[in-house]
C-alpha cells in the first residue's frame, strides 16, 4: 500500500512539474484572478493563493447544532474554531499552521499552484491547478494511558490535488481529488486510506457577494456508519483586505482529516452548524 | 530557475516526510488484548476518570453548563437518577446527545463501563 501511494505522488509530482513547465514555456497574455475570492472555499482549500510575503490570519468558527433549537440559542451556546497563519513564501506556494478545538487539533500544510488559467483566446490554459498536502496532530489525552502508545498515532495527514476553472465573471468550479491518511483506525473494518471526491461551486451574486457550495464524497466503505459525507453552504463578503465568510455546513472538523472522515451530524436531521470564516492579510516584505 | 530548484527540493522534502511517517495501524491488531473489562465499577477509580475525559470540560462546578456538574458524585447522581446520564452518552431518549462537540459518541468500552456502574446501583465507591 504505501508502495502504491508512493508511486502515485511520484506519478502526480512528476505531471505536477511537467504541466508548470509547459505553462510558462508559453508567451501567454493574463492570468485569470479572483477564480474564488479567497484561499478557502468554505472548509476546504480554493486554487486562489495569497501573494509573496503575504501573512494571512484566519479564524475559522463553527456554532453548535441548529436542532439545539432555542434553548441551546441555535447552536450559539456552543462553539469549534481553528486560528491559523499562512504565509506565502512565493506567488505559488503557501506553509500554514493552525490549531483546531476539534480534538485538540494542530495542523500544518503545504500549499503549491503550479499551473493557472490565462485569459487567452484559444483557451490553451483553461485550468488551475493546485497541490495541497497537510498533516494534523491530535492532541487529545490518551484514551488508556495504561497501554503502550505512540506519538504516530495522533499523525493523520491528507493529499489533495485541486482543479479549478473560472468560466465567467460569475462562476467558478473546482474539482478536489483527495486522500487522507490516518496512522491509527479502530477497526480492521475500515481503512487508514480514505479516498474522496470533492466540488465545489463559487457564484457571484454580486461585486462583492458569491454564494459559495461545497461537497465531499467519500467513496463508501471507508469509515464508520456513524459519519457522512461533508456539505456546505455559504457567503463571501468581500472588503478588500478583509473576507468575511459565513456559511452553514454539517461538518466540525476545520482541517482536512477532521471534516472528510469525521463529518457525523447530518442535514436531513437538521444538525446544520452556522459557521464563519474571517481572513486579515498582513504584507510582510513590502511591495 | 533557482526558484524552481528550491521548489522541487522543497516538495521532496515534505513528500519524503509525509511517506516515512505513514503507519497502517489498527487498534484492534495493536492491542489485541486490549479487553473492555467492566467487572466491580468503581465510582473514583473507573467512572470519575471518564467522565473528566469527556464531560467535564462544559459541566463542572465552575462551568456548569445547562447547569449540569460532573465533577461531584451528587451532581452526577442527579443526572443517573433522572434517567438523561445514560441517555445522552447512548444517544438515546430526549436528552441532548453528549459530548456534544464534535457530536461523536464516547468509545463503547467508556458507555459500556458507565452502564455496568449504574446497573450495580451508581454507588459512590
């Protein structure tokens, strides 16, 4: 298995390079921007990176359930969020760090776009395309102290190649196949490999209004019963240096390995969480 | 060019970090005789523990939220006796499911352990 998996990111890597080669080998007129208005869609990484120097602050925020109803104040009562940094050490390649109350959770990621769409006639660049792969560590005490543990079990680490293309002024689409990988399972019943297909959509509705869906699938078999598949729903406000984000969403989990595998609330039982996300970019190395 | 060649060090670097540190472990072949034992519950030894794993970061004496605390053998006896203890961690009846973030169940070993001490009466031992 992990043959296989390194052969793939090889397999990937190497068709990564090559298609950045070919891309500016090419004398192409502009790049296309703004195909979503910020870095993340809603949970999941967008192809959009922040320029060279850039620091950007990110706090992700996710209420409790909806089906709390008014005595829990709709979810308000109760509170999930991640604060991150990443910085961008190029134009195309992002580092992050985060910490997420869900499971005492720290992360990390690297973020790479190494092909972009141009605005050119004949469409000979029509995609972006952008290679994220993160870790996250578990924090939480151990279950049973008693027992032999190891600090590689609280590692899960997640692979995704993103696929974007702004098709007009208004939407934008992304494809996101991913893999996540968790060190330890419960269960020989369910795999440490977790493969999943991801899209999303970004309409503007407005200059500085989109209206924001994303989805996970994740091929059935994989993890328990109790969990399902991500889905959310939301708003970008746009104010220049500042993005304001708000959404409604069935997942918790704010990094990869926590909304993919351990989504467990469900729509259609009304255990929706109201969630935002708000970014304030810092410009460390002047212009 | 040069940007290029740090580039690609940079992506060998973390792929060859993430590989080396993958493992396939499964906790079942890990700790095969890693059994559920619910024999003699103890109050301060078995149940105390558990509930200040899961519970007690929101329903304590300082943070008594939706007034329930778990840091006493009264409060939680007031929760065993009206039936919501059992209810909540089984996610069953009307009581809100706990814990509640990230809604997950607690292990099955953690729910068998709580149900073995109530059946046994909820004694404080």
């Amino acid at each position: 298995m992990l043959e296989r998996i390194s052969k793939l990111t090889l397999i990937i890597l190497c068709l990564a390079f090559a298609l950045s080669g070919f891309a500016q080998s090419e004398d192409v007129p502009k790049t296309v921007e703004q195909t979503f208005y910020t870095t993340r869609i809603i949970n999941s990484h967008s192809t959009e990176t922040i320029d060279k120097k850039t620091l950007d602050f990110r706090i992700n925020h996710r209420f409790g359930a909806l089906s709390g109803g008014a005595y829990e104040f709709f979810g308000i009562d109760r509170a999930m969020m991640r604060m991150g940094f990443d910085y961008a050490i190029s134009d195309d390649i992002t580092l992050g760090i985060g910490r997420s109350t869900f499971e005492k959770t720290f992360d990390a990621f690297a973020k790479y776009r190494f092909l972009r769409q141009y605005e050119d006639k004949d469409d000979k660049h029509p995609i972006s395309m952008v290679w994220v792969s993160g870790v996250s560590l578990n924090s939480l005490r151990w279950a049973d102290r008693d027992r032999e543990n190891y600090f590689s079990s609280r590692l899960s680490y997640s692979h995704q190649l993103l696929i974007a293309r702004k098709f007009n002024k208004k939407v934008s689409l992304q494809l996101m196949p991913t893999l996540v990988h968790r060190n330890l399972i419960d269960s020989t019943q369910f795999s440490n490999d977790i493969f999943a297909v991801g899209g999303a959509l970004r309409y503007k509705i407005m200059p500085s209004l989109a209206l924001n869906v994303e989805y996970f699938h994740v091929i059935p078999g994989q993890i328990g019963e109790q969990f399902t598949h991500p889905l959310s729903v939301g708003f970008d406000i746009s104010t220049g240096w500042h993005t304001f984000q708000l959404h409604f969403t069935n997942a918790t989990g704010t990094f990869e390995e926590g909304f993919i595998a351990q989504t467990s609330n469900r729509w259609d039982k009304g255990q929706i969480h109201f969630g935002f996300n708000i970014s304030r970019q810092f410009h460390l190395g002047g212009y | 060019m040069n940007m290029k060649i740090s580039t690609i060090i940079l992506t060998t670097l973390v792929v060859s970090v993430f590989i080396s540190s993958c493992y396939f472990d499964v906790e079942q072949e890990l700790y095969p005789t890693n059994k559920c034992d619910v024999e003699n519950m103890s109050f301060a030894n078995d149940i105390q523990p558990l509930i200040k794993l899961h519970c007690q970061n929101c329903h304590s004496s300082n943070f008594a939220s939706a007034g329930v605390i778990l840091d006493t053998y009264a409060g939680v006896r007031s929760v065993v006796d009206d039936s919501s203890f059992l209810n909540s961690i089984n996610h069953t009846g009307d009581a809100v499911p706990m814990p509640l973030l990230p809604n997950a169940k607690a292990p099955q070993c953690a729910i068998d352990k709580c149900e073995e001490w109530v059946k046994d009466g909820a004694k404080d031992n």
